[in-house]
C-alpha cells in the first residue's frame, strides 16, 4: 500500500502501526522497520501502542 501512494504522487502521506514495541524486534521487515522507512520516505507516522488496547480492568475483567 505504501508503494501505492507513492505512486499517486499523493501529498499527504500517512502510516498508522499498531504493534507492541516490547514483543517487536527492530530488524528488517519488522514493523519498527518499516514505520523508519515510511517516515524516511516522508510519511507522517502514528504509532499505537498495542498494550494499551490488551489491558484488563484492574479487577481482572474485561471492561463492557
């Protein structure tokens, strides 16, 4: 997809990753890597931080 907005000669280029920087080596075709990439390619990049979404309520349950 990235190469595809390239592609377009698109303005405004944005990546979203949604990963877990502990569990995610930075190597080659990891998504660390690859968010380095699009921003050197002058993507905007946001990162969302996966262990926020696993979280549990403090009681141990899941929040509804």
């Amino acid at each position: 997809m990235m190469f595809n907005a390239l592609a377009t000669q698109a303005r405004n280029l944005t990546l979203i990753a949604l990963y877990n920087p502990e569990r995610e080596p930075d190597r080659p075709g990891g998504t660390s890597h690859l968010v380095n990439i699009a921003a050197n390619w002058g993507f905007k990049t946001v990162e969302l931080d996966a262990r926020q979404l696993l979280k549990a309520s403090p009681s141990g349950e899941d929040e509804h």
